[in-house]
C-alpha cells in the first residue's frame, strides 16, 4: 500500500514540475519559433551545370575514340539471342574436330565459317548481329564456340551452351 502512495505522489510531482515553460529571449515560444522557417525548404534546389551531380542523367552524344554505333548491339547477350532466335536445328559430330557441322536456321556451317545468312529481300548475306563479324571456331556436342570481332577490336570468344537444343 505504500508502495501505491509513494508511486503516486511521485507522479503528482512531475504533473506539478511540467507547467508551462516560461518565453524565451525576445517573447518567442516553441511553436511561434518553427514559423520562422515558412515553406522554403520545400523547394527543390536546382544546381548549376558547373557542379557535378551523381543524380543526373549524363548522356553522351559522341563514343570515344570516334567509334561507330553499329558495334554497339554486339555484346555476349545479343549473340546469343541472336542465335536463339535463328535456333541449332541440328549438330553433325565427325570423326575428328575438322568434319564437324551445326545447322543453325535452314544452313549448315562449319568451323571457320562466318555466320551470315541469306537474306531474299537485300538479295545478298547478312551477319547474324549487325557490325559484327561472327566466326564459329569450334562445335562440340555440348557448345558452339564462336569469335566475334567489330572493325578495330580484336575478336573476343564468345560460348554458346546447347542446352536448349538437347532438351527434349
């Protein structure tokens, strides 16, 4: 029961020491204080060209080095697209490495062979990415590997896994 008294004597004391705070300096209260502010700092601030800022879009209008934008499509993931759009019909294993073949599409290549196929509208053969010069280097039962180079880079491999030509 004392406990109770003691407990709310001890909230009665801190009702009483709550009051309200007196004024500050020039007559101003807490609330009043906040008004100063006003809505400006709601506005966007809007910077200048000369200071950097990560946020904003920086979008070139020239490629370094004078380069041109038809190589731009001839990343791994275009190829490979590509060849899954033109879908491996077919894998023709040889006795040796030399004799064997891919049917890719309605065309048979070998290794060494460019990958361009016909088209009947131009009337004459077109690469398989645009910009790009694709050479299959060497068919397994598995992947075709490929080197694909534009004008002035060197050719760089390229693996495409035949996973989706051996399912059933």
């Amino acid at each position: 029961m004392k406990a109770i008294m003691l407990l709310a004597l001890a909230l009665a004391a801190a009702e009483s020491g709550r009051g309200a705070s007196p004024p500050r300096e020039g007559g101003q209260d807490s609330p009043s204080r906040f008004s100063l502010i006003g809505d400006d700092y709601k506005k966007a601030v809007v910077l200048p060209d000369s200071i950097f800022n990560p946020f904003k879009i920086q979008a070139a209008t020239e490629l370094p080095g004078g380069g041109k934008r038809d190589g731009m499509g001839a990343t791994n993931e275009s190829i490979v697209g590509a060849l899954e759009g033109r879908r491996v019909t077919g894998v023709l294993i040889g006795p040796d490495a030399a004799s064997n073949r891919v049917i890719i599409g309605d065309q048979v290549f070998s290794v060494g062979d460019p990958l361009e196929f016909f088209d009947k509208d131009k009337g004459v053969p077109v690469p398989l990415v645009s910009g790009a010069n694709v050479i299959l280097r060497e068919i397994k039962k598995d992947s075709l590997a490929l080197d694909v180079g534009l004008e002035s880079e060197t050719p760089r491999r390229v693996d495409y896994i035949l996973r989706s030509f051996w399912r059933p």
